[in-house]
C-alpha cells in the first residue's frame, strides 16, 4: 500500500471520461442519501403534525393498538370492529402486534406514536402509566358506562387519583381444572379444605398420576400458586398491601405462604421449570395429570368432547377466617393514551366497547372468558362460562394476578428469578424471602 | 492519465521529503466526506451510547419523562447489582464457563479441523461444508433445534440415549447442554478463519520444517502457529467477543432464566421491556463493556509488544 495520495483529477481527463468517474458516484450517493433522508423526515414531519390538525384530518378514523395476536381473539376483535363502523360510520385501524411484544414495548410505545386506543390490562399495571401520565382520564366515557358494571369492576378501573384510565371488557378467573371423566372414574370429590386437598393429591399419586400439574418455564405459572395461597392464608388486603410494597415480604406471613407451598411440591409435576403450560395443559389433557391450577384460558387447548369434559372447581380454603372469598380474575381491557389523537371518535369506540353489544359479539367468537358489563348476555355462555361468571360473581375480592398488581420491574426482574428460585430449592425460605425483600425496598424505595 | 501517474508515483518512491502534496478542493471535500461520515456514524452510534449507558448506569433513571427526570444517585446500582440481585453472580460465571468453553474446547478444536483439512485429504470439500454449515445458521435457529433436540420426552437426545434427563429445565446441566450446540457452530467458524490462514504459510516453511525432521506436532507449535500470528489475533477477539454477546440461544431456549443467565439478559431484562430500570440496566451494561475490553486490550498489547521486540 503506497503512501501516495489518490492522483489529483485533470481537467482534460474528466472531459474525456464521459461515463460515470468515481467523484460522480460518490456525487450521486450523497445527493441521493440526502434526498432518501428528506423524504423520510419529510414524511415523519407530517406524522408529527399536531394533535388539533391530526384530529382534523383523521376525522371519521379512529386508530387501534392491539396485542390480539393469537388467532382467536384477533378475529374477535374484529368482527367487534365491523359491528361498530356499522352502527356509527367511524372505521378502525387496527394495528396488531404480538402479544408478549406488545407488552414489553410499552413504555417506548407510550411515549413515541401511540394509537388511541390500546388494548391493556387493569390493575396497578394500569394505575402505573396513569401515574406517569402517559394515559388519559376518561371520566366521561364512564357517565354513560358506570351503572353497567358492578364496583369491583368499577374499582378495577380507576388510576390511584380516583379518575377512571380503564374499560373492562372481559375477565377470567384462575381455578384449579380437572376432568370429570377422571374424578368419576376414580371416585374423586372435590376438596373444600387445605388436608382435604393434600389427601386427594395423596391418593391420585397411589392411582398413578401426577396429582397437580404444573409448569413453571415460562415464569408466569407460579405466580398464580403463590397469589391464591397468599390470600387464602393471609387474606385479601395482606396481599395487595404485599403487592403494593407497603407489607414486608420476610415476615412471617410471607413465610408461611412458601411452606405451605411446600406441602404440595412433592405431588406436582417433575421437571417444572422446563415445561410451558401448554405442555401442562396436554398432561391433563391426556389424562396424566388429576388438576392444573391456571386461568380458564387453558380451555384452548381443548377442543370437541374434551372441552366438554373439562370443569373447574374454587381453590381450597386454607385459612377458615377468609374461607375461598378471594380469586384472582385479571381483566383485560382498554386506555387511551395520552399522545394519541384523544379525539371524540376514540371516546365513541371506548364506549362501544364497554357496552354489552360489544361484549356479546367478542364472547361469540372468544368464549373462554367472561364479559364484565353486567348486561352481557349470558344465555348463551357455555357451562364453563356460567361458572366462570358465577365464580367471580361470588368472590368478595378479585385480585389482578401478581404481575399486574405490583410494579412490572419488580414482578419480572425480583419475583420470576425467585420462585423459579423457591421451585429449585424449597428448603431455603429463609435465604429467599431476606433476598425478595432487599429487592423490594430497592425497588420500592422502602 | 498516465501523465498524472508519473508525478504521484514519484512522491510515493520518494521517502516523504516534506513536501505535502497539494489537494484540490473536491478531493479535501471527498476525503472529508468519506472520513466525516463513517466518523459521525460510529461516533453517535456506538460511542455516544457507550458514553451515555455509562453516565445512566449513576442515575436510576426509568425511561419515562425525559431524561431530566432521572436523579443522580452516584454507585447505588453497582452496590445493589454486586450484593442483592440473584441473577448477577451466576450470569458472570455463566459468561466465563462461556469464554472458558469457547478459547479452550470450542476454537481449538476448529484449529484442528483446519489443520486436517488442509491436507487437502479425500473428501475434503464435503467436510468444509458440513463443518461451515452451522454457521450459516442464526443462534436463534439454533435456539430453535436445541429445544427439540433436547426435549425430555419427544427429543433426540433422549431418544438416542433412552434416558429421561430435563436437559433445558435442570439448572445444573442445561448451561452445558447449550455451550455443546455453541461449539458445534463456534468451531465451523474458527475452522473457515484459520483454513484461509493456513493456506496463506508459505509452503517452503513447511518444506524446510519437514526436510529438518521435525515430527507433525512439532513442527505445527514451532513454525506453522507462529506464522499465524496475525490470524491468532483475529481468533482471539472473535472468541472473546463471541462469548461476551452470546445471548439470542439462551433467550430462545428459556428467556435466560433458571441456569442460563448471561449478563446481556440482565441488560435488556432491566432495559428492554416493562421493567424499564434504565439506569440499573445501565450499570450492568457498563460491567459488560468492561468485562469485554479488559482480555482484548491485555492481548492486544501483549501481541504488540511482541511484534515490536520480533
């Protein structure tokens, strides 16, 4: 490689080299990057008009982010969306984004170009934006919708201000399931109580099955064991101070939660951490596992005579002072975000969605879950979905699951490490809990 | 042109005299350009987010509001990192049984494939391929075949072996299971690297180390590894960078939990995500970018030194 600097051009050379010289091309590359750029920021400049003038020209749209991803809910939301461009003229766009994507991008999401509307959950996972005033209050879309919902629904939708961020659309509960083809055949009866329950793991494990089945790989799964034992053991307003920060977690009540767990460990399924809960949900399917505690929505993977066989049955109670009078039951639902159009088309489809008629046509096409306005039409829900129905109907408290009822940094970065950790080790509670609880006032701040 | 050849080539015969060499205006704008940009490009696009994750790693920042809103709060994250988060520890010792596995399993054993098939043996073709195929593949494809291979009741493995092993859920086994599959693809690559070196030796240094006597193994540590020098330098980076951003097979595999923690989990777990500890993130980033330079730096310098005193 000379030292030699490239030669400079002559004048007669250019001239006698018409075709394109390497000056040219370089030339023609940055013009060219320069137009792409402008274009592109030209176009972004017109995304980034203002909301007055977006609203302007958008009027008669109203735009929809969705984490609807699976096949079954995505067709249901849109038949729900035909059926509102019918009554009202305004068309949707929907834009769908894979479920666990949708959520692990909300924060950017939140606070770039959000749609109007968005499908989210309630809890303090909504209450958290709320907080950080990344949703908008929508006090008047509820004038209309308040005498549809019972209060804890209500609750459920109001951030920390009492102003209400949130519209339920549906909700479904967690509850142990079982076959009944199975019970019957090994004359099993459902347990009320904590010994009644360990006595039947006892004996399904002598006939030969996994008693409980359970799957932790995906992180999730146990968090729903650890909310129900809490609440059955320390009741309902422990835990969501627990959720909240506000209770310690190396007590003695949080203590008590783990080695009650423990009693049940031997029966549930070997090899835990490495199963997904659809993988559970097929050994019970296939008869290998007697009960799976999880949401009802492992009803999708059972299809024909199989989802007819399929029923539920309420946690046993541990504690005889809360008896079974809390679930947890999430809700999913709708916002509307701040940096959207917050235009009156996104409050009409807000409050389309929480009618009944919407509920009804979702729950058609989607009916593992169950509508949260009291009007929903329930003569023609499946047996499952009456009980479903009248399992949270009769709760007196509904938590929202772990991971939307505390902070989202704690529940995926502190609690799934944690009980996967408690599922490896079950012995060392006392390492656990003093280890959970430096995180939470780490992260808590207190 | 060839007028305009003689005079340059005249500078670059001559020794530099001192006598700069004129620019025209549209050369100082090309050199300018072809400079300036690839300078801007990097520097706001790795520099400036290297400097700006290392000032983040001292506030406790959480992505929402605006950077104003992130408060300063000096090595809290380092502390918390270092003492209370479980995670921590094992993803460092994970990181290194990865850079342990690789510089000694992984990238010897694709110098050895090299070396056989520079014999240039029947079939040498074939085996180049198959040995290179792995590396076409993505680590997320990887993922992918790893969960299959390995799965306790319709996997491979387990077929194979009639055996009932949790091989992805068994915290104690799992990270080996994977580095197997890592070294599988690892080795291919190497093996690529050190065939294009290898065929580079001049052929009259293995001549004179074969008429000398030299037995194969010896003659391979004497004369033909110290002429790979400037090839060993590229192996070791690639192996230490390799190891140091592994990352898209355990998130396939697991999501980097239970057994498969690597420090790059830990930094979009806290980051990317509904987490959003941008500044705990942060600091764990910083720990990484450390971890990284300090081997490369060491070897470099020490590969250097040496090559001046040669």
């Amino acid at each position: 490689m000379s030292d030699a600097l490239p030669p400079a051009p002559s004048p007669e050379g250019e001239a006698h080299n018409p075709s394109l010289s390497r000056r040219g091309l370089l030339a023609a590359g940055v013009v060219g990057a320069t137009a792409a750029y402008g274009l592109s920021a030209g176009g972004a400049a017109a995304r980034s008009l203002s909301p007055a003038l977006r609203r302007a020209l958008a009027a008669g749209t109203v735009s929809f982010g969705s984490n609807a991803s699976d096949p079954v809910p995505k067709k249901a939301y849109e038949n729900v969306f035909k059926a509102f461009t019918k009554k009202t003229g305004i068309s949707v766009n929907v834009n769908t984004v894979d479920h666990n994507t949708f959520q692990e991008q909300i924060n950017s999401y939140l606070q770039g170009r959000p749609q109007d509307v968005f499908t989210w959950f309630a809890g303090y996972r909504m209450q958290f934006f709320a907080q950080k005033g990344l949703l908008s209050p929508i006090d008047d879309v509820w004038t209309t919708l308040k005498p549809q919902f019972a209060s804890a629904f209500q609750n459920a939708s109001k951030g920390a201000d009492g102003k209400y961020y949130f519209v339920p659309i549906y909700a479904y509960p967690w509850a142990v399931h079982y076959r009944k083809s199975v019970f019957k055949q090994n004359g099993y009866t459902i347990p009320k109580t904590w010994a009644q329950f360990i006595a039947l793991c006892k004996k399904m494990k002598a006939d030969g099955l996994t008693p409980i089945a359970f799957t932790d790989k995906d992180g999730w799964p146990a968090m729903g064991t650890f909310d129900i034992i809490n609440m059955r053991i320390n009741g309902y307003d422990f835990h969501v101070r627990l959720m909240a920060g506000k209770a310690r977690w190396d007590g003695p009540q949080v203590r008590k939660v783990f080695n009650t767990w423990r009693q049940i460990l031997p029966y549930t399924s070997s090899g835990a951490l490495g199963l997904t809960w659809q993988e559970g949900a097929q050994q019970l399917l296939n008869k290998e596992a007697g009960m799976y505690m999880l949401g009802t929505f492992v009803g999708q993977q059972f299809t024909g005579a199989d989802a007819k066989d399929l029923d539920f049955f309420a946690y046993p109670a541990i504690n005889p002072k809360w008896g079974q009078d809390s679930i947890d039951a999430p809700i999913d639902g709708f916002c509307m975000a701040r940096k959207g159009s917050n235009s009156k088309e996104a409050k009409e489809l807000l409050r389309f969605l929480g009618s009944a008629a919407a509920e009804n046509i979702y729950l058609a096409s989607d009916p593992n879950n169950v509508g949260a306005n009291k009007n929903a039409n329930k003569s023609r829900y499946t047996a499952t979905q009456k009980k479903s129905a009248l399992l949270i109907a009769k709760s007196k408290h509904i938590a929202q699951y772990l991971d939307r009822d505390t902070r989202p940094d704690f529940a995926s970065t502190v609690m799934i490490p944690a009980l996967q950790q408690f599922l490896n080790n079950p012995n060392d509670v006392n390492g656990l809990v003093k280890s959970i609880q430096k995180q939470k006032v780490a992260i808590f701040g207190s | 042109m060839a007028t305009d050849i003689a005079p340059s080539a005249e500078v670059a015969g001559a020794h530099r005299t001192g006598r700069a060499v004129r620019l025209s205006a549209r050369d100082k704008l090309a050199l300018a350009l072809m400079v300036g940009v690839p300078l801007v490009v990097v520097g706001g696009l790795i520099w400036f987010p290297t400097f700006a994750s290392i000032f983040l790693s001292f506030t406790n920042w959480d992505g929402i509001g605006g950077i104003t809103t992130a408060q300063w709060i000096g090595t809290e994250n380092y502390n918390q990192v270092a003492t209370i988060y479980p995670p921590f520890w094992p993803a460092v010792k994970h990181n290194l049984i990865w850079l342990a596995f690789l510089t000694l399993v992984a990238t010897p054993f694709g110098l050895f494939l090299a070396y056989q098939l520079d014999k240039e043996l029947r079939g040498s073709r074939f085996y180049q391929s198959v040995f290179f195929l792995p590396v076409v593949l993505s680590f997320a494809i990887i993922g992918f075949i790893v969960q299959l291979m390995y799965s306790p009741t319709q996997g491979l493995v387990n077929g194979l072996l009639g055996t009932n092993t949790d091989w992805l859920g068994d915290p104690s086994i799992n990270l080996w299971a994977v580095l197997v599959l890592v070294g599988w693809r690892h080795a291919g690559y190497i093996m690529i690297l050190y065939l294009a070196g290898l065929k580079a030796i001049d052929p009259s240094l293995r001549e004179a180390a074969r008429v000398d006597g030299a037995g194969e193994w010896h003659a391979f540590r004497t004369v033909i590894f110290p002429a790979l020098r400037p090839i060993n330098i590229v192996i070791v980076v690639v192996t230490v960078i390799e190891a140091l951003r592994a990352f898209d097979i355990v998130y396939i595999v697991n999501k980097g939990r239970n057994g498969l923690e690597l420090l790059s989990i830990l930094v979009t777990n806290n980051i990317i995500g509904e987490a959003s500890r941008i500044g705990y993130g942060s600091a764990i980033a910083v720990i990484l970018i450390v971890v990284s330079i300090v081997p490369i730096i060491v070897f470099v310098w020490n590969s250097f030194q040496e090559s001046e005193q040669a």
